[in-house]
C-alpha cells in the first residue's frame, strides 16, 4: 500500500500586520495562523475525513495541500515527488493529478459559461487537443456523473444545485486526477440530494480508483463516507485513527465533546450526559498558549496550559496531541 | 389545554412571479399546543419558511395568502392590519431567522435593538420614556445573561459584528424572548452553527421553554435535531404537509415514502456500516402542479391510483400520512 | 435556503433553454419602452452621423451672404429650403448640425473606446495581480483624479494645436481612471470566489485567468458606466470647440455653433438653441440607454 500523499509539518499563516505604519494609522492587521503544523499521510486509494468546526483551518490545509494557497512551511510529498519546491510549470503538469471539489455549488462554476466549456476547460488547459476531442470527453464525463448530454449548451443557472454539483464533479476529474480534495462537496446541499451526491462520490473512488481528503464538518457523513479521520482544532490535528476507533474510542477531549454533540435521530430527549463545552471557538489570529484546546477543556490541567502537548502514537495507528493521554510533558 | 397556541386551516400562499403562479404552501393545517415543540421538516421548496413567514405577516409582494386561517390563541390573523400585526409580533409571536448576521441590524448596537423591542412592546415598563429606557436596559441585561453570552454588562454596547456566529445567534434569541411571547418560531436556528454550539443554543431553547412555559415552533432539515428536541414533528412536501404525528413515532415508524427516503438517505453514526439510498430525481416545480400526489415521480410505491388529490389520512395513534400506499410493503 | 419572499430557484424559471444571462437581460431591458424609445433615438443620431451627405439638404460649408440669418422655415421670413435658418455667413444650420454631429459622435465615441481599453487593462492588472503594480496603477489614478481637468485639457491642446489626435488625447488622458477603478474594484471582488479558485487548481496562467474568468464576469458595470461617461466625454468636447479649442472652422461641430451663436441670441436665438437642443437629446437618449442598461443588468432591480 503505497502512500499518495504525505504531508509533515505544513505550516500556513497569513500575515497582514504593518508594524510601525500600522500603529500610526490603527490598523495592525494580524497574523492569521490557520494551520500551525499538520502532519497527514493518506494511502492510496482510501479517504481521509477532515473534521472540525469553523476557524480550524480545515479548509486552508486541503487548499494548502493543493499549493492554492502557498504554505508557509513544511514538506508535502505526493506520489513520491516533493511537490512544494516545484517550479511553475512542473506544478501545472502535476495538478492534473490533484484537483479540487468545491463545497458551493453556485460559487464555483462561471456564470459565464457553459457546461461543456466549463467541464472541457482542463482539457484545453493542458493540452493540444482538438475541440472534437474535448466534447468526446466531456460527454462522457457527464454521463458518468449522472448528467443529460443534451443539456451540454446550458448555463449553470439553469440547473439545480445537486446538478451543479455534479458539473464540479466532471470538471475535477477530466483530466484522471489521482487524488481529490473534496471540500465540503455536500454541506451545501438538501439532505436527499447529498445522498445523491455521497453515493456519486462513492461510486467514482471505486471505479476510477481515486484517493480523496473529505473535508467536512458533518460527523455522520464522515464517518460514512472515510476509512480514517482526522479531527482538527485551531489549526492542529488533536486525534487521527481509523473511523471505527476514532467513532467509538475517542481519545481526545476535544473529539468527545465533538461526538457527544451531534444531535442523532436514534436519540431522543436532550441528553444528560453531552459533555458541554463551555466559551466559544477562540480565534486563530491568537490562540491560547499551550494546548490550544486548554480555555475549553473539562480536564485542562496546570500542564495543559503551558506546554503544548506532543502529537504521539497511541496504539498501531491512532495518534492523540494529549497531556493527559499517552506519556508526554 | 384548551384551545392550541397556534391553528393554521388550510392555509395557501402564493407567489405571482413572471413564470406563473407559484404555491409555496398548498394546503397546511396544523396546531401547535401550549408548552410543546414542534419540529418542522422539509428541504427547499418545500413550503416550511414561507408557512411561518405567512403566520408572522411577512408575506410581501409578489406573495399574498390566498386562502386559509391562522388563528393565534383564538384570534384570526389572516387580514390583520399592519398595525396590529406589529403589535403582536415580537410581544405574543417571535421569530429568530437562520443568518443571524443579516437579520441583526449591522448599524445599531446590540443594547439599542433589544431595547427597542423591550420600549415597543413591554407593557411592564413604567414612566418617563428615560427611565423607561433605563429599566429596558436592565431587563436586556438579564436577558444577555439568560441566554449565556459572558460579560453582558459590558458586551450590551457592542455591534453584532464584534460577536461570534454562535452569540448572535444567542442575540437574536434574546431579543425575540424579550418580551415573553407565547410562541416562538426559531427557522433554522443552528443551521450555520458549528455542532459544539448547535448544542448549546438547542439546549437553552428547551431550557427556556421549560421555565416560561412557551410554544416552540423548530423549523429545519435535520432530522437528529428533530429526534431530540421536538415532541411532534411534521413533514412537508412540495408545499404540502405529508407526515405529521409524535417524533419518536414519526421517527421509528415512517409511513410516508418521503419520510422513508429522508431517514434512509442520511448516514448515522450509530449504525455506519448501513448503506444509505438516496431518493432519486429532485423536487417538481411549484407551478401549474397538477392533482394529484406531488412525491410520485420519484416514489417507489406509486401506482395509478396515485393520480388524484391525495388526502392526510389517520394511520395509527395522533399519526396522519398523506398516501394511499402507506401501509403496502415493496 | 430559502427565504421568506422569494421562490424557490427563480432562475430556473426565468430563462429558457441555452439563453445566456446575457440574452436575458437584453430581452428586459428591451421590455422598457422608455429605454426602446430613447435607444432609437440614440440609433438615429449614430445613423445621421454615419449618413451624413444623404441627410443633410445642403453643403454645411457653403456661404451663400444673401441667405445669411434666415429665421426657421415656419417663421416670418423662413425658407422650407433652410428649414432650421442659418448662420451669420449664410450656411444652412440644419445640415451643420447633420455634419456636426459626425465630430462629437466620433470623438465621444474613440475617446471612450480607448479610454475603456486602457482603464479595463489597467483595472485588470491592478485587482488580480496586486503588488506593485496596483500600487503604481492606483497612485497614478488618485493622481489624475486630482488634476483640474479642463485647465490641463486646454494647456495641452494650447501646446500641440487642436488636430483630432490631440483632441481624443485631451479627453482620454483622464477618462481611463473611471473605467479603471470600477474594474480594479470588481476584480478585487471577484478573484477570490471559487471559480476562480478552479481555474487556478487547473493551472490556469494569469493571462487566462484575467482575460477569460474575470473579464466576462464584470463587463456589466463596465458597459454601463462606458455608455454614462460618453454623454459626459461629448459635452466636454462640446465646451472644448465652444472655447475655440476643439474641432477647428470650417468644420461644423455643435459646441462651435453655440458659441458662434452666442452675439446674435437675442434676435437670432436659433443659430445657438438647435446645436444645443441636439447636444442635450443626445446625451439624454445616451443616459436613458445607459439607465437600462443598469437595471436591466443588475438583479436586484428587477424579481
């Protein structure tokens, strides 16, 4: 099992502030510190599910992955290459075997255009292909994923948002990518088109046999859809394992908490025993010192709010960042 | 209890747009009683924010309620002037939207907003229009501490903007609470709420709910939330009300195809390894629908006797389905 | 989601098979009789200037001393021949107003052509690839903004002569900022919405990105605010040859023939009124079309 991607240490902040010219004229900006050092390896033909609420950082690291965003740091190695000291066009050849999903189905298709320029688009990117070429392709990407080909001439408005969905789903995977980063494809969504678009989802990684990063913030679909999850907070990975254990042994108190909120249709009354976490979301332009989790956590100790805990092997392949678990600090 | 906090009788609102005449909601009756909470179900189209938006007056041009009753502790609303309909609205009625962001007024202080519902509505409030102001402030007070949000005191002068997703929407709930209404109508209260917050604000709904004795209307598409928080649940359709009776009920025992769908179609934490099946096809438009059931294009149940005007019908204790196959197994 | 007020996917609904937003909008700004009205009439002058010799009943250079001050033809003392009188040295001032019309027509019309061209390029840049280059571009902008215009539009035509390049230069120097700003400001806000960021995971160039994603996407505004600035750029060239510094005599232009008219108002008011009269029916029809435009183009405007 050889692995597609493998990411160390990926550090990406934004830095607006202006120093001196920024105290004069009050506006300091701030140093967005969206992802602070993420360690992720993802094999080959199996999903990874990003999870974690807003400010995270979940969606800064799968674009980061991408090199959309440039990191500020780290290593990502994909398929073996090294990807992020690529020049231009070396990494214009190799994002045909890395694309993205988007999660707003009305965002993320140009208004101006039509399906089959949009889906052909990469194509024509990349190669010096003839135009019959393209539309061979085109349709029959569309019919993959579950689209009319006489419909190829129309404007994105004119479809609903699972369909437009779909027309994103073409446009990623024309050009055969091997891994694909899904960016909460389905948060945008009616729950019975998401269905739709999970099982189309599904159906694809098996018979195109892709990899895919699923990010999402909806623990259900998650854990339907990932073979392992990753759990991320304020910018760091806290807990990754296999979906099973991380579903059902969760390590961190973070996940817990997580867990414990869902509202489930299996569930009925409130219920008692929900850990309740106090406070909101802290920010990422200054997160606590120490365990970042620390202002929220039930078990914070003194530990817990100076040092920041080591993200460590648990058991086989189940990693915590935890004071109070494991035999750090 | 006698008479319910809320009875809407068939209640029709429609949209007259460039296209057609558009129905958003065909038909609805329904009854909300005292100190319960109701979930109300449905995905887009299907008719569940315009139906509490015709209960709160707010149907605007090109919308009007064409047909139907909506009667409020006894009291008939449909052709209710502006006036009075102001008067109740926010004091009897209130209502929380889902982007708390919009439907705070970015320009007003947070303090200004809740007193000013506090100076329209409460009639507790004695004396000069100053000290009137000054007991609001202190009722907005308590109110900011009721629903949670630290520091209240000296948050009450922030703008909305300087507060998070989740204490806005807490905001919100404060102000519609105010004034103690009787009902309040929460559409989609956590949908853009992350789920550690989620909890928290659904929780303090059921809190309050508890302690002032009031009504809840949940208006929203997850069926979890539903499951734990509301006592009776109803599914809508397509404008149309397919699915009523008590949560649990409704939940274990689906009887309307839709319903099946819905609760088939989504992944549950407890049981991974089921396999999810989507409902195929997507929701009809609301225009020039013909008679007869609006699920069939995508039902598995249907036959021809589908083709009609498709009643809700009694199946089982206080649960009603519109269908005709409910009771046949595929 | 949706809210209360509004239908679910009114999109669906509004457009039929394979018709662009585009061909949309047009149908509704079609749909106004005001903007039908006043299109045609903006039409109409395009095509007088365009058709100049077919139009005009008379030579507009042609002095005929015995003519000189004709009233209108339905006034004591007109000729139908001379339907609209004429000028001090006896030239037809209907068919000067026809030939006029070619010189602020064209000019309104080059100016906003390369003043368009330029300040989209320059916007473009500016918004999508930041740095240095919006920092040169918009310092340059703020600049021009603050220079008089007409001071310095004289100053450089004093210099170099009136010749027509000099003119569309005078009026052009200045003219891209507009175009210019709105563009920087709608690539600012368009560069980072998710089709964009597509384009960008295909390893799509910059070039591609500017010119084929953004572009298209904000040329509503751009078309819009071209049209308004037209009806401003020909009253400017209008007050250029009323002061002497435009289109040069014998050449009919309206901003001359108003100024020429300007002793003889009192007795002679026509040579002065039926130049301005077109000027003010041209810029009018340019603004109503350009109003449309605007609604017909902006969604919140109508549904």
């Amino acid at each position: 099992m050889t692995d597609m991607l493998k990411v160390r240490g990926l550090v990406k902040h934004y830095d607006t502030r202006r120093g001196i010219w920024g105290k004069l004229t009050g506006n300091q900006g701030a140093l967005v510190q969206a992802v602070s050092g993420v360690d992720i390896t993802i094999q080959q033909g199996k999903t990874l599910g990003l999870i974690g609420e807003s400010g995270c950082g979940k969606s800064t690291l799968g674009r980061a992955i991408l090199r959309l965003h440039e990191p500020t740091s780290g290593t990502i190695e994909f398929d073996g290459v090294d990807i992020i000291n690529l020049d231009a066009e070396a990494m214009k050849a190799m994002r045909q075997k890395m694309q993205i999903i988007f999660q707003d189905p009305y965002a993320s298709l140009n208004p101006r255009k039509t399906v089959r320029q949009i889906i052909g688009q990469p194509l024509k990117i990349h190669g010096k292909v003839s135009d019959a070429e393209v539309d061979g392709r085109v349709q029959e990407m569309m019919e993959r994923v579950g689209l009319k080909v006489g419909q190829m001439n129309r404007y994105p408005h004119q479809f609903s948002g699972g369909q437009r969905q779909r027309i994103g789903i073409a446009r990623a995977l024309i050009l055969n990518p091997k891994f694909v980063v899904c960016d909460e494809p389905v948060s945008a969504l009616d729950v019975s088109i998401q269905a739709q678009i999970i099982e189309l989802l599904a159906e694809l990684k098996r018979d195109l046999g892709l990899t895919y990063l699923f990010i999402s913030h909806d623990i259900s679909v998650i854990g339907y859809v990932s073979e392992r999850i990753a759990v991320m907070y304020l910018g760091k990975i806290v807990e990754e394992g296999d979906t099973h254990t991380i579903l059902n042994s969760p390590m961190h108190p973070y996940t817990q908490a997580l867990l414990s909120s869902v509202p489930q249709v299996d569930r009925t009354g409130v219920t008692k025993d929900r850990i309740r976490l106090t406070g909101d979301l802290p920010s990422p332009v200054d997160p606590p010192r120490g365990c970042r989790f620390h202002t929220r956590c039930q078990y914070a100790s003194e530990i817990c709010k100076t040092d920041e805990p080591l993200y460590q092997t648990v058991s086989g392949t189940h990693s915590v960042a935890c004071h109070l678990v494991g035999n750090s600090g | 209890m006698n008479i319910p906090v809320l009875e809407i009788e068939n209640l029709k609102t429609c949209f007259d747009t460039r296209d057609g005449m558009v129905t958003a909601v065909d038909g609805v009756s329904l009854k909300v009683n005292k100190g319960e909470c109701l979930g109300i179900v449905g995905e887009s189209g299907s008719g569940k924010s315009v139906t509490f938006g015709s209960v709160m007056g707010l149907v605007k041009k090109p919308g009007f309620i064409a047909e139907g009753s909506i009667r409020f502790n006894g009291r008939e609303l449909v052709g209710l002037n502006g006036k009075e309909y102001r008067r109740l609205r926010g004091k009897e009625i209130a209502m929380t939207m889902q982007d708390a962001l919009t439907a705070l007024n970015p320009a007003y202080t947070v303090s200004n907003q809740i007193i000013e519902v506090l100076l329209a509505h409460d009639d507790a409030l004695t004396g000069s229009r100053r000290s009137k102001k000054k007991q609001a402030r202190g009722k907005a007070i308590e109110m900011m501490q009721l629903v949670g949000i630290p520091a209240a005191e000296s948050r009450l002068d922030d703008y909305p903007h300087q507060f998070s997703g989740g204490m806005r929407q807490r905001i919100m709930i404060a102000i519609a609470l105010s004034c103690k209404p009787t009902l309040l109508i929460a559409d989609e209260p956590t949908t853009a709420l992350d789920v550690t917050i989620q909890a928290q604000v659904l929780e303090l709904i059921a809190d309050i709910q508890d302690k002032l004795v009031m009504s809840v209307v949940l208006i929203t598409h997850d069926l979890g939330v539903v499951a734990e928080y509301c006592d009776r649940v109803m599914v809508m359709y397509a404008g149309q009300i397919v699915e009523s009776g008590p949560t649990r009920d409704v939940i274990d025992n689906p009887q309307h195809p839709y319903t099946q769908g819905l609760l088939n179609s989504i992944p549950r934490l407890s049981d991974l390894d089921r396999k999810i099946t989507p409902i195929e096809g997507s929701v009809p438009e609301l225009i020039g629908l013909a008679e007869e059931c609006r699920f069939m294009g995508r039902c598995l149940k249907a036959t021809d006797a589908c083709k009609t005007l498709i009643e809700m019908r009694d199946n089982g204790v206080d649960h009603q389905v519109r269908c005709i196959n409910a009771g046949m197994v595929l | 989601m949706t809210d209360i007020g509004s239908t679910p996917d009114m999109n669906k609904l509004n457009t039929v098979a394979g018709e662009t937003l585009f061909k949309r909008n047009m149908k509704l700004f079609a749909s106004s009789k005001l903007s039908l009205f006043f299109s045609a009439m903006a039409i109409g002058f395009i095509l007088m200037a365009l058709g100049a010799p077919l139009f005009a009943p008379h030579d507009p250079n042609e002095a005929d001393l015995f003519l000189r001050l004709l009233p209108p033809a339905w006034m004591e003392g007109g000729d139908w021949s001379y339907v609209l009188g004429t000028d001090a040295l006896g030239r037809d001032v209907l068919s000067r107003i026809i030939y006029g019309s070619r010189g602020s027509i064209f000019i309104g019309a080059c100016v906003i052509l390369v003043a368009t061209t330029v300040g989209v390029l320059a916007g473009l840049a500016a918004g999508y690839l930041g740095g240095w280059v919006d920092v040169v571009i918009s310092r340059l902008v703020d600049i021009l903004l603050g220079f008089p215009y007409l001071i310095f539009a004289i100053a450089l035509i004093a210099m170099s002569g009136p010749g027509l390049q000099n003119i569309i230069f005078a009026l052009a120097y200045k003219e891209w900022v507009i175009p210019c700003r709105v563009v920087r400001g709608e690539t600012l806000a368009t560069r980072d919405v998710e089709y964009v960021e597509a384009a960008r995971a295909m390893g799509a160039s910059k070039r591609y990105i500017m010119l084929k994603e953004i572009l298209p996407n904000i040329l509503s505004p751009v078309m819009v605010v071209s049209t308004v600035r037209m009806a401003h750029v020909i009253i400017l060239e209008a007050s250029l040859s009323f002061l002497g510094l435009g289109v040069q005599p014998p050449t009919a232009s309206w901003g001359s023939m108003v100024a020429d008219g300007r002793s003889y108002m009192l007795d002679e008011w026509w040579l002065s009124t039926f130049p301005g009269l077109a000027i003010l029916l041209l810029v009018l029809s340019i603004n109503v079309v350009s109003q449309g435009l605007r609604d017909a183009f902006d969604p919140k405007f109508h549904d």
